[in-house]
C-alpha cells in the first residue's frame, strides 16, 4: 500500500515531499503508462484546486491523452493547438493565468480558468506533457512551475 499524505508548510516544501514520493512511486518500474497514471493519481490528492491533473502522449507527432484524473477530455490535440499543443511544439512551459485570454484555448472542461503545462524530453524527444488545470484563475505560481519542471525531469526517466 501506498500512503503519500502530503501536508507541506509552504509550496517549496510540499513539491520537495512530492518529488521525493514521485521518485519512490516510479523506481524500479518500466511501464510508462502505471507511472504516468500513478503520478496523475499523486498530484490529484496533493495539488489543492486543480479540476483536471494528467498527460498527453506524443504519439506519432500528435498529443493523445494519457492517464489523468478529472472529467473526460479531449482525445487528441495537434502541436501548435490549444495551450498542451503550443507546449508540445516549442517545448516551453505554458504557465496561463487566464485561459480565456489564450488565442487556442481548447475548452475541455467549462471550469478551466488557469492551466499549467510541462513538457517531458527525454534525449531530445517530446514524451508527453504534464497537464494541471484549475477552477481558480491564476492558480499556478512560479513556484508551481518550477515544482512541476522537477516532477517532469523525474519523470523523463520513467516513460
Ligand atoms: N485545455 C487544454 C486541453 C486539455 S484539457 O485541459 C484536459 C489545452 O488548451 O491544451
């Protein structure tokens, strides 16, 4: 059984506890798929606010969706499209306060108003992307960005 109760003081404290869990759900374990749905079911019970917590893949040039925790979403999503398909094409973290305000949102879930989204490279290639989602707007701090990049280098290694 696993019994990860993260209950940090601060945001710096709480993403070290939840990579160090992260890393101890992952070790040892090849299937990329029990790691990525092991780390959406983590960062669903730890991360307050969010309504929607999991991974697109890069399948063939294309983001499909992984394990996730949340409402049913979007099957597939091109690169370039929506604010997972600007991160999967630039490779850059899409930290985006008010989605509403982003060009290509792709709406999946009504009660979206902030999104965080994580590329995962691994030796050059585009794995997946790590997508958070919140009700609240502007949910995601530079503090929540820099945790996340840490969960994604960790989890690199696992896909
Ligand atoms: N809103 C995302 C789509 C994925 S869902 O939020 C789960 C986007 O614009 O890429």
């Amino acid at each position: 059984m696993y019994d990860f109760k993260i209950e940090a003081a601060d945001t710096e404290t709480m993403y070290r506890d939840l990579a160090s869990a992260l890393a101890g759900l992952v070790e040892g374990e090849p299937d990329p798929i029990a790691n990525m749905a092991n780390a959406a079911a983590l960062l669903w019970e730890t991360l307050p606010d969010l309504n929607w917590a999991g991974f697109y893949r890069n399948i063939g040039g294309e983001l499909v969706v992984g394990p996730f925790q949340g409402r049913p979403a979007c099957i597939r999503i091109p690169f370039g499209e929506g604010v997972c398909g600007v991160a999967a094409a630039t490779r850059q973290v899409q930290r985006v306060e008010d989605v509403h305000a982003f060009e290509n949102h792709i709406a999946c879930d009504s009660a979206s108003n902030s999104e965080l989204v994580v590329p995962i490279v691994r030796g050059g290639e585009l794995l997946a992307v790590l997508d958070l989602d919140s009700p609240k707007f502007a949910r995601f701090t530079e503090a929540d960005e820099a945790g996340c990049v840490r969960l994604a280098e960790i989890l690199a290694k696992a896909l």
